[in-house]
C-alpha cells in the first residue's frame, strides 16, 4: 500500500489527527514500507497524537510495529503480555484500580525517556474510560515571554517514585524484589523544564505531575507554586485532545512534548489497555534563533 492512500484529518488544532487509509494490524504480512513510515512520522510531528480506528492487533504484531519507530522500553513493574516483553499490559477494575488517572508523560525517569508509544484498546468498559493528550508546545507557547524565559534554561527532578511506591507496587515479596531493583536503577535524575524538540526544534513545556518533583534553581515554595501553575496551565482544554476508545483502536503518540491523562470514570468495569513504548533521546534545551 503507498503513501497516497493515507489521509490524515485534524481533530484539534493544537493536537489530535484521524489516521485511515493504512492497514497497521496483524493482516499486514510485510509490516509498513518506508515511506509509510516517514508519512506517519511526519504526521506525528504536526499533529503530536495520531489515532488509528478498527486496527485490531495481538502483542507480538504491536511489537513489531512499534519497532520500526525505534528500540523499544520494558517497563521495570509494569506487568508484560505473555511472551511478548515489550507490550505492557494496563488492566484496571475495581479490584486494581488504575495508577495513570493524572498528567503525566510517560517513562520520565530515564535519562533517555521514550521518543514515542503505540497504545491498543483491547477491553473497554460499557462507557467512560477515555485518554486525554496535552500539547507542551502549545502550553509554552501560550505562555507570556516573561514566564518563557524566567522557565528557559531552568532543570527539573523527574522521580520514578512518585509514580511507583511501594505501598502500590512493591505489596508482595516477589514484587518488591522486582520494586526495588527497579528503584535503586533509576534514581531521581534532572531534565530541563523547557525542552526542544530534536526533530521540529520547537520548544514546549516538559514538567509532568506524574514523575516531576521540583524545580531545582527554585526554593522548595517557588518550586510548589512554579510547578502547580505549569501542571494547571498544561492541562487547560485548548492545548488538549479527548479520545473516545473503541475496541481496536490504537494511538500512536510523540511522546517527548505532549501529556495525557486516562480518565478512570469507569469503575467498577474493567479496562486493558497494550502499551509499546518507544525509546528515545536525552532532553535538551537550546535557545531559539
């Protein structure tokens, strides 16, 4: 299939476009051509989140897919698809109720975190249960000039423990084994606040609630206040995308300057979702021109 049968339809003008006209599940023998590949990317970089409707797809296929994007993650608690490492598997109910329900990007503990990932709804809950992106680069933008550059050039502490402690993640002996390996690999570790993006060069915001603690040049009350602004400022409806899941549906998302948020208003119904995430590169900050 050549690139000519893609289209690519804006759901938002800050985020958010409608994928169709591409086959990406487990009926593609040959995976997706080069040129595929680039379109997607390119889209990817305007438009931050793609969504791809009835692309039903088994793990090891997700997989796959995933990895012509770039090397893939395996999530040190997370629990993995039998087999298939690389898909984490995201099962919440009443009986484990979700973790991810806050802004958030993901995997910025790394020193590297995740240039992107590819997300398959594989149960859903009678209603409820959808995922919200935001736009960091939007979010800065909207920013006055005076806030932009008192931000510029400022660091950040992500920290894998605020969004994996050990009251949640770490309840029996085999899953504190595996908790504590994984704390004492990824300390908490700095970021800048304002990253560029190393493909657009554009700047945007990259503070997440979920892994972000304190702004370090900042005391510990400008820091708060600092960071409670920029958590509100992120998530206000213009600079984000709602999407409402259906069975078979995937999300591919640039992962470096957005957030999201899966609203967890479906319980006690249970929801899977099959996260891919794809490594990336180490954040940067570099003036514009």
């Amino acid at each position: 299939m050549s690139t000519s049968s893609l289209k690519i339809e804006a759901i938002g003008p800050a985020i958010g476009a409608l994928v169709s006209g591409l086959r990406l599940g487990d009926d593609i023998t040959e995976g997706i051509t080069d040129d595929q590949r680039e379109a997607l990317l390119a889209a990817l970089l305007k438009h931050h989140v793609l969504f791809f409707e009835n692309q039903p797809i088994e793990p090891a296929a997700q997989r796959d897919l995933a990895a012509r994007f770039g090397a893939l993650h395996i999530h040190p608690v997370y629990p993995q698809a039998p087999g298939v490492p690389e898909i984490i598997v995201l099962d919440t109910s009443h009986d484990n109720p979700p973790d991810n329900d806050n802004w958030h990007t993901d995997v910025t503990f790394l020193p590297e975190p995740a240039m992107g990932a590819i997300l398959s709804a594989r149960l859903l809950p009678p209603s409820g249960g959808d995922t919200l992106w935001a736009s960091g680069i939007a979010a800065f933008a909207a920013l006055s000039g005076r806030w932009q550059a008192m931000l510029a050039g400022l660091q950040a502490e992500h920290d894998f423990l605020k969004s994996f402690p050990a009251h949640r993640f770490a309840r029996t002996p085999a899953e504190r084994v595996s908790w504590e390996a994984a704390r004492l690999k990824h300390p908490p570790l700095l970021h800048p606040v304002v990253r560029t993006h190393p493909v657009s060069g554009q700047q945007g915001l990259f503070v997440n609630e979920g892994f972000t603690t304190r702004i370090v040049e900042l005391s510990a009350s400008e820091s708060d206040a600092v960071l409670r602004q920029l958590f509100a400022h992120a998530a206000k409806p213009e600079f984000t995308v709602r999407w409402r899941w259906k069975l078979g549906d995937l999300a591919f998302w640039d992962n470096r300057l957005t957030q999201h948020y899966a609203t967890a208003d479906y319980l006690p119904a249970r929801r899977v979702m099959h996260r891919a995430t794809i490594l990336g590169d180490a954040p940067f900050y570099r003036p514009s021109n």
